[in-house]
C-alpha cells in the first residue's frame, strides 16, 4: 500500500520509503488504478466552470506528484456531464434530490484515501488542493477547510449580506451549539480522510449538509484546521436562495441541539414562574412594588410552560438521538436513569398532593356553608402541582413508548 509524506507543502507518493518519481495525473473513468486523491464536486448546469475546475485539479495533482480522480455528481440539464467527461472526470448521476445527497452519493463513488469537496462554479481555487492537504497528510488535521473570511474574497464574489451578517452569524451559532471552534463554517471547500468521512454519520440532503458536516466532526472529536483561501466570483447563475437555505442551516442546527433549544430555555422558565410564585406567596416587596395575584398567576403559568418546554428536550433527546445531546445534570439524569416506574411515582405523589389540599378547600367552603375562600396564593399552588403531577405522569408513559422500553 502507498505510504504518503508530505514535505515543505508537497506531497509525494512513496513504496517502502522510497520517494517516487512519477508524476502526478489525473486518472480516466475507466482506470482500474486506484487514486490517492479524490475530488468530489457537485454539479447543476455548471457548464461555465465545470472545465476550468477539473483543469485547476489536474494542476494541483501534478504539483503533489500523486494520482486522483474528479468524481463528478451531475444533476445538470445542460452540458456540464459532456464538459466532465471530456475532462477526464467520471460523471456519477444522483438517484435523489439536494446539495447534500448530490454530495454523500458522490463520495460512496469516491476511491481515494484523501477526499476533496468543492462546488464547481470556480469560486474555489482547486490549485489551493496542497495547502489544505497538507496538515490532514502530516497528521494534524482529521479535516481540513478553506477559510474565506480569514483569508480574501474578491469583489462580487459574496453578497454584503453574507460576508458580514449571515455567514459570521451562522458560525457563531454553530461554534455556540456544537463547539467547532471555526471561523467560516459554510465553506465549501474541504479535505478529509477516508477514515473521517467514515466516523461522521451524515443524512442530510439539503444546504444544511454543511452544517452537518462541521457538527457531525465536533461531536465525535474530529480535529478541524482552517486554512485561508481566496473566493472567487462565480461562473454561471446563482443556485443558493439566502433566506431558506439560511433558514435550513440554522433550523438543522437547533433541532440537532435540544440542550440549546428546550432544555437550557425549559429549565430559565420554570426557574423564573417558582421563584415568581415565590414572591407573590412570601409577600415581598421591593421599594413601592408589591406583587400579588398576578404575580402569582403568571409565575405559575411560566413555570408550567418551563416544565413543558424542558420535557421536550428529554423526548427529543430519546427520540432523535441528536448530533449534540444536552449536558446539563437534569436531563442528563433523567435520560441515563429515570424509569417509567419512577417518574409515574413522583407524578401520582406531586398531583395527589395537589388534590389533598384542594379537597380541604372543598371541604372548608361546604362546611363554612359556602362562604368566600381566604387569599388564593396557596390554591394556585395546589393547582400548579396538580397539573405538574399529571403532566410527569404522562411524560413518563411518553418517554417510555419513544425510548422502546
């Protein structure tokens, strides 16, 4: 098996050591050698920049001095397939639809150890392939990407808005969630072994394929490097739609952290209704406000939402097995040990004390023959706890039927 080195940004083909001397090439669809590198581009109706890509990759091989090949995932209805063909590269066609099925059905087609993925519309330098080869050939990288905005995009090349707003937005959202620790989280230029492509576990069709990828490696300690890179104005019409795609990105994002989504915003809820139900029923007051009634009431409904929105984050966490799965002690604990036994149990407990002393208030009204209640400060307690009560029971029956026990 060839061994790979890299020395000074170069890499070189060697057997038993031996630096080789073969120049690097780009392989036919028909070769039966199997390449050291493989580059994968989707394609739909890229046929200004299909060519001008493939050229830039043999460039690229020839300066490594190893072989690769240029796979190709067409959904063109125009003469991009041709152009590849003509190239050198092999045309796979997509038994689906999406970006990302465009891309996962062309890596199952991908031969090489190291794996190369860029859009084929030219706003990627593939002369760029040895820099980020580099690090993920001397070992210190799992993956490599392409920086644009550590490194320079040419005028018109990204839209105002996504160069300042959406793309840094959506890294930081990115890095919040799933501790990536990058800087241009949608570049789509990257380099990666075989064996990382293996370790991540990625489904998704559409743009959001991006995001996934980048979550995907942070979730299962994949080391990511960046590299700066020029992004060129593209060849061809516009495919990305800026709004829904965004959308898809942070919608994807949220979905895969319900630590982030229900369970952090759950648990400031609940916390806020108890301690404002606590004010209400203690009597306090600050300077000239005093809470009562109200106070009482909308703490209550709070905390009732809180508990609600938290116990989404333990059924999705059973349910979806997220890429990110929440870290906080409860849901943490409740998922590894809570049984539906257990949770019932405190619910019956929670809501039949609710209902205890909702019954003495049953009872002193009819005795007292029907007079008006004191304060209803501990009535909406009793109540709360009964609607908690119920609410746990339920959930534990719920958590039980989605986690299969």
């Amino acid at each position: 098996m060839s061994k790979v080195t890299v020395t000074g940004g170069d890499l070189s083909q060697t057997e038993g050591g031996v630096q080789s001397e073969q120049p690097g090439q780009l392989l036919g669809p028909d070769s039966d050698e199997t390449p050291t590198v493989s580059v994968v581009m989707p394609t739909l109706n890229e046929e200004e920049g299909i060519g001008v890509c493939i050229d830039k990759v043999a460039t690229a091989l020839e300066e490594l001095g190893v072989t690769g090949e240029v796979v190709v995932s067409d959904s063109s209805t125009d003469r991009t397939p041709e152009i590849a063909r003509s190239k050198g590269a092999r045309v796979v066609e997509p038994d689906g639809k999406g970006y990302g099925y465009a891309y996962r059905y062309g890596f199952r087609h991908a031969r090489g150890e190291y794996i190369v993925m860029g859009d084929a519309d030219t706003t990627y330098d593939f002369e760029a392939i040895p820099r980020l080869l580099a690090p993920v050939t001397q070992g210190e990288a799992d993956i490599a990407m392409g920086s644009r905005l550590e490194g320079e995009i040419k005028d018109g090349a990204m839209p105002t808005l996504h160069q300042y707003v959406g793309n840094p937005l959506l890294t930081r959202f990115l890095n919040t969630f799933y501790d990536a620790g990058v800087s241009d989280a949608h570049s789509g230029f990257r380099v990666f072994t075989r064996e990382a492509l293996e370790t991540m576990d990625l489904e998704s069709d559409g743009m959001e394929f991006a995001s996934e990828m980048v979550m995907e490696a942070a979730a299962k300690d994949l080391t990511i490097e960046e590299v700066p890179i020029t992004y060129h104005e593209r060849e061809g019409e516009e495919t990305l739609d800026s709004f829904r795609d965004g959308w898809r990105h942070v919608r994807f994002m949220l979905v895969n952290a319900p630590g982030y989504l229900f369970s952090i915003p759950g648990a400031v809820m609940f916390a806020a209704g108890v301690f404002w139900m606590a004010v209400a029923f203690g009597g306090v007051e600050f300077g000239a406000m005093s809470f009562g009634i109200r106070t009482m009431i909308s703490g209550s409904l709070l905390a009732l939402v809180g508990y609600q929105v938290g116990s989404l984050g333990v059924f999705s966490t059973i349910a979806s097995d997220p890429i990110r799965r929440p870290t906080d002690p409860v849901t943490t604990w409740i998922t590894d040990h809570v049984q539906l036994e257990h949770a019932a149990t405190v619910g019956v407990v929670i809501a039949v004390g609710g209902l205890l002393y909702a019954g003495s208030l049953v009872v002193t009204w009819v005795t007292s023959g029907y007079a008006a209640l004191p304060t209803i400060h501990a009535d909406i307690i009793a109540f709360t706890a009964i609607v908690l009560g119920i609410q746990t029971v339920f959930g534990a029956f719920f958590l039980s039927a989605i986690g299969g026990e």
